[in-house]
C-alpha cells in the first residue's frame, strides 16, 4: 500500500478530531482503521516491511554499537468532560512515529521522526549512530515475532465505542454525585480512553506488537457547609474496556467521592511529631513506590546515586516484607505484554523476606550487571529513550488483621489516602500530603484528620515497618503516573495494611 505522509494523516485525523467536538453529532468512532487484533499493523497501514526495518537498522548501526531498535507508535487518545452539570469539553490527541536507538555500553544514541517513511527514517538512524566508532555491527535481516500474554484483552476497541454511549456516563456520574447530598455545589467529571498500538523492532532480530488500552472515569466533587468549603474525589479504571464502566461502578465512584469530601467538615489536625504511622491498604502502596521502589531502579543503582547500590544480597527490612514489581496482573495500569525493549512481561521479586534481591532491570542494566532484563525498560513514547521503570509494585501481605496493626500502633494516625507527593529519589527523602486519614487513639480509629503531611526517608521507613496484615489490595485506577527524567509512564501500586514504627507528622505544634 502506498506510505502515508504525517501532513496526509494529521490532516484526515484533524478533520475527524473536529467532527468528535460537536456533541452530539457523531454516531460512529471518529477514527477506525484496519482490525488491531490481527499482527502487522504496522505493515498493513504504513507500509512498515521486514525489509525498510533491517535498512533503518543497518544505518543505526553503521558505525557500530553493540544492539539497535526501533519503537513504533501510534496511539490515539479521547477526553470528555462534564462540569457545572453539563458536558461541556470533548477533544483528543494522535500521535504517530518510530523512535530509533543505537547502544553502545551504557551509552545510547537516539533519533525519532514522525513520518513513516523510509528517508525520514533512515536521517533518524543516522542520527541515533553517531554515538558509535569502531567495527560495523550486524543487524538481522528478518525478525522472529515474540509470543507474549494478553494482560489486557478487549472485546472491542476502543475507538469503535461511539460519543453517544460515552455521553451518558459522564452525564451519569455527575447526576449521581449531586444526588447523594444538597451540600455538593460543584461536580467536575472526566472520562478518558487511550488506545496504543506499538511495534519493537531489535537488530537481533525480535519482533514484538502490542495494542495497549487505558481508561478512567474520575469524580471530583466540591462541597460547602456552614461557610466552609472542601473538595474530594474518587476515580477507577485501568487497563480496560468500554464494559468495565458499568452503572453499578458509577455509583461505587460517586458514593466514594462525596462521602470522601463531607468528611472533611468533621476532619481535624493531629499534633505534630514523631509517632507511628499506620498505612492503609491500596492507594498508599504510591509511598512504597516514590519513596522505596525508585532507589530499586537499577539505573540508580549502575550509577551509585541510590542508597541500595550496595545493597544487594543485605538485609533492607524485616522479614515479614516481601516487595513484588509484577507487569503480569491482568487489567493493572503498569501492566504490559512486554516492556518497551521486547522483553516479555514477568514478575520480579525485589525484596525477598527482608534481603534485596534484585533491581528492576532494562537491557542496559542487565548487561551491567550480567543478569537477564525483568522487563523493566519503559518510556513515555517514541520521542524518549529508554529507562528502568516500575510496573506494579506491592508488598505481598502478612499474617496479621488490620485491627491487629492498629492496636499495636496504639496512638499515631491511619493514613487512607496522600497526594502531592515530593522524594529525592537517590536519597530516598519523601514528604507526602494526607488527603484522608484518621487518628489512632488507644488502639483504636478515631477523628478523621486533615491538612498533614508526613515526612520521612524511604530506606528508614522500609527498615521500620514493624507490622503487616492480610488484606493486600491494589490501586484500581487509571490515572496513576509516574515521572523520572522529564518522561511519565503508566503504573500500578499497592499494599495491605502495615505499621511503620515512626514517621514525622506535620500536624498542629498546640
């Protein structure tokens, strides 16, 4: 089939892109090519061959290195939004391109562009060679395509799913949230979908394609009472289809949302200090990812910035924590079938009982340390090199009950939920907003606490938890992401219930 040009397919997509702006016109999806379920996309659309591959290779490796690779794209993405109690904002984003590496060492050379074709491709290759000097390396000249899971399996795509029936979700969902109380003033609602396709290409000679869906539908409700004003919200979504968003889910997502903000009427500031900190279940595990997870990343690592870089084989923690980075949970945001680099998708197991095991690896690292890749290599997109990233990253739980955990608190605070975040990630210092928590008093839930920070290091923290219960759960959202080196990538997070013996709480000093 004939290439097609960026200026030929950002004009097609920007037309359509205008039509999904007149609500609520559009009765089919704004955009539709061939079936994604069948392997070479790439191929049947844009005219990507075997052949154009192993050339590209070639001139990325014309003046050596030790591998090359070629990371195609093309991803499509849909906003719609509702505030006010209307849907008031509908737009979308496409991209499209291949981003061409050449390693040599640890050192990498790197081009992108966004025509899919052969010459704008080849000036990329060349671009990306320039890191090498010496011997001209071999690239294959056919390529084998990896056997991978489906993580994430759809029924549909998600471009098929038409405006009209994305509509009355969002709708939906803000009616509900209004429902639920006369103190809500002002509901802000938003659904997204991302539909991903991408295609590694290696001068080894693997081959690997993916569809990767995203999606989320969020809350955010504000709410006023006796003069006094907060604000809350709840979300869900993932690695999911259109069908995950069922009216039994939105009314899960408003209930959460609204009871999250009239809690807050009655919320007050613990006292400041040292003192135990009780971590809930789920969406607090986004501590044990920033504060500890990162310092695991073996870039960190190679380079001697993370305090684990001596680490391994050492004791970390107690052996009651097991920590687990695992691309393999079916529907999780940092799920994948293969990593960025082809490398299939496994579960690796950080800590094991207390002792540092292992670091999360992309081929880099891996070849560094003479260890096999985890399948860790991630990037944001095709205009951005490759990095050691989490997936999703979870204590496996113990053998306590939540009740148990807290009584051996005593007094200290629960922590439900934290935002705004800040971590030096080589050092591993942290500080976190609690945006939903609780006193503990005698062992016991009390008052619910608002406008506290906690602060602490991660590898002390790791050191000090003392309790964990049984209840493990994971985050289920799509939203979550995560930034290192000026890129954000999707990932997951989780945790059950543990003791950490002593944080920092900034709360009130009277």
């Amino acid at each position: 089939m004939a290439l097609l040009t960026r200026r030929d397919f950002l004009r097609s997509a920007a037309v359509a892109a205008a039509g999904s702006a007149m609500l609520p016109a559009l009765s089919k999806s704004w955009f539709a090519l061939a079936a994604a379920e069948a392997p070479g996309y790439f191929e049947r659309e844009f005219g990507i061959s075997d052949a154009l591959c192993h050339k590209v290779l070639a001139e990325a490796l014309s003046k050596g290195g030790d591998f090359a690779d070629l990371f195609f794209e093309h991803t499509v993405q849909n906003w719609l939004g509702l505030e006010d109690g209307k849907v008031n904002r509908a737009y979308c984003q496409v991209t499209l391109g291949v981003g061409i590496r050449t390693v040599m060492g640890d050192q990498v050379g790197y081009g992108f562009t966004q025509q899919l074709a052969e010459k704008p491709m080849l000036m990329a290759a060349a671009t990306a060679a320039t890191i090498a000097a010496g011997g001209r390396a071999a690239a294959a000249k056919t390529f084998t395509s990896l056997k991978t899971g489906d993580v994430y399996p759809l029924d549909h795509l998600l471009s098929s799913v038409p405006l009209e029936t994305k509509l009355p979700l969002v709708q939906s969902l803000g009616d509900k949230c209004f429902a639920r109380s006369p103190l809500v003033n002002k509901v802000v609602v938003q659904f997204h979908d991302e539909q991903k396709r991408i295609m590694v290409v290696t001068s080894d000679g693997a081959r690997a394609e993916d569809l990767q869906p995203r999606t989320y539908l969020t809350a955010t409700v504000l709410a006023e009472k006796d003069g006094k004003r907060e604000r809350s919200g709840w979300h869900q979504g993932g690695r999911r289809g259109f069908d995950f968003y069922t009216p039994g889910l939105v009314d899960e997502i408003a209930e959460a949302a609204v009871n999250r903000v009239l809690v807050l009427f009655d919320a007050v500031r613990p006292p400041a200090g040292e003192m135990p900190v009780v971590l809930g279940p789920g969406i607090t595990g986004i501590l044990l990812h920033e504060a500890i997870g990162h310092g695991m990343e073996a870039d960190f690592n190679r380079k001697k910035t993370s305090t684990y870089a001596t680490m391994l084989g050492r004791k970390v923690a107690e052996p009651a924590v097991t920590i687990i980075d695992d691309g393999t949970i079916p529907n999780l945001l940092g799920s994948l079938n293969f990593d960025d680099e082809g490398t299939p998708a496994q579960r690796t197991v950080l800590v094991d009982r207390g002792i540092l095991t292992s670091y999360m690896h992309d081929r880099i690292s891996a070849t560094h340390y003479g260890v096999p890749s985890t399948g860790n290599g991630r990037r944001e997109s095709f205009q951005h090199y490759v990095q050691p990233r989490m997936r999703n990253t979870f204590m496996l739980p113990g053998e306590a009950t939540p009740a148990d955990i807290i009584r051996q608190a005593g007094s200290g605070i629960y922590v439900q939920d934290v935002s705004n975040g800040q971590v030096k990630i080589g050092e591993g210092d942290f500080a976190f907003y609690v945006s939903q928590g609780r006193l503990i008093e005698n062992g016991r839930l009390g008052a619910p606490i608002k406008d506290v920070n906690i602060m602490g290091n991660g590898p002390k923290m790791l050191a000090n938890i003392v309790g964990v219960a049984s209840d493990l759960a994971m985050a289920h959202n799509g939203t979550g992401g995560c930034g290192k080196g000026g890129q954000t990538v999707p990932v997951g997070f989780g945790q059950p219930t543990v003791l950490v013996q002593s944080l920092t709480v900034g709360g009130s000093k009277s």
